[in-house]
C-alpha cells in the first residue's frame, strides 16, 4: 500500500510554471522518484513510498523557492533540481538562484 501527498499552490499557471509547463518533466521526475504523479487546478499529488514522497516534497519546494527568487524555470532547471534531490552533494536549484555573478558592463578588448 502506497502513501500520498497532494501539493496545492496559488493557481494552475502557478503550478505550471514549476514544471515548465511540460507534462514530460512530471513524467521524468515519476520515473526519477518511484512515484505516481497526478495534477489538476493548482496542485500536485504524488503517490508512493514515504522516502519517495519526501523527494517529492523537496523536488517542488525546491523549485518554489527558486522560482521566488526570480529564477524563470525551464527544462535545464528542473532536471537539475530533479537530480539535486537525489544527490546530496550538490546544491538545489533555490540555493543556485541566490548566486549573483557580477560581470563587467564594458566588453573588452
């Protein structure tokens, strides 16, 4: 017997916006993760192992706070968060969005 947990956010744009509107991404993070993934108007349920579901958990919070802080979250974003969660050495995507690189505004020479 499986656990589950339902997401809910602001609205459906919301939700999509995580997920680079790409219902093949949701597909890839089922297959990632070992889970069933569901969503409808503005959330997300996830059924599988309480491990799994966790990695869910932290997977779309991940790109929450990410997408908070300004960072646009396309496929490249979010396969890279799918694989942070996965492996704790590398940091998540949110950590990522609060690096500044600063550059010269002058080209040079």
């Amino acid at each position: 017997m499986s656990d589950s947990i339902t997401l809910e956010y602001e609205n459906a744009r919301a939700l999509a916006a995580l997920f680079a509107n790409d219902l093949k991404l949701l597909k890839q993070a089922e297959d990632a993760l070992g889970v069933k993934m569901t969503t409808r108007d503005g959330w997300v349920r996830a059924e599988g192992s309480p491990e799994k579901l966790e990695s869910v958990r932290s997977l779309f919070s991940q790109l929450d706070r990410a997408k908070t802080s300004g960072l646009n979250i396309r496929k490249p974003e979010f396969l890279y968060a799918l694989r942070s969660v996965g492996n704790s050495e590398m940091p998540g995507l949110d950590e990522l969005a609060d690096v500044k690189i600063q550059c010269s505004p002058r080209r040079p020479r």
